[in-house]
C-alpha cells in the first residue's frame, strides 16, 4: 500500500482562475500468482487486483466540493517476464465524483511494470 499527498491547480468555472488544492492518494495493489509458487514468485501467469482512492483533503471547494474526488479499481491478467518485468492487461472502472454530475469511465489498460 502506498498514500501521498498531490498539490494540484483546478481551474475555476467561468473565470479561468486557477486554485490550488490537494488531495490524498491511497493506492492498494495486490498479485496473485496463478502457477504453484513454493518460494517466490520470479516467471509465470499472475492476476492483478488494485483499488487507488483518491481524497479531497484542503480546498476541496476549489475542486469538487466533496470528500471523495476519484475511485479507481482495477482488475487485470498479467504474466511476470522476469524478477523485474511485469506486462499486463485490464480493466479499469474509474469513478468520478464531479463538481456537479459525476461519471464512470470503463478502461482497458496495458502496463508494463518494472521493479528496481
């Protein structure tokens, strides 16, 4: 799990000011390897399951208004080339808590994760 603080500028409605505000990311990812792993897991099929939450934490009035701003949720196959390499595909479900309509976007993502 991993959590840091962003600093953004979001541009205000009809003004074209941009305001600052800052939010807490909060990203959780977990691998499953899908061949038996006795020690560990270096080559082979895998799947992936990671939820990335992302909260209004100062000024959330310059940006939607609201606590949760984004919640993205991801679910992927992926196959491990090496100790260091990862190549996945997946699909995202990204939800979106607007300003004034919120939204849901439907993704199909491909990584490529290294490791040092």
């Amino acid at each position: 799990m991993l959590s840091g603080l962003e600093q953004r500028f979001v541009e205000r409605q009809n003004s074209g000011d941009r305001l600052l505000s800052q939010r807490l990311r909060h990203f959780a990812r977990g691998v499953i390897p899908l061949k038996d792993t006795q020690a560990s897991f270096t080559v082979g099929p895998f799947v992936a399951l990671q939820n990335e939450l992302l909260f209004n934490v100062q000024h959330e009035q310059n940006a939607n208004g609201k606590l949760l701003d984004q919640n993205r949720l991801l679910l992927g196959a992926g196959y491990r080339l090496s100790r260091g390499v990862d190549a996945e595909l997946g699909y995202v479900n990204q939800y979106v808590n607007g300003r004034t309509v919120d939204s849901m976007n439907h993704i199909v993502q491909f990584g490529l994760y290294s490791r040092f």
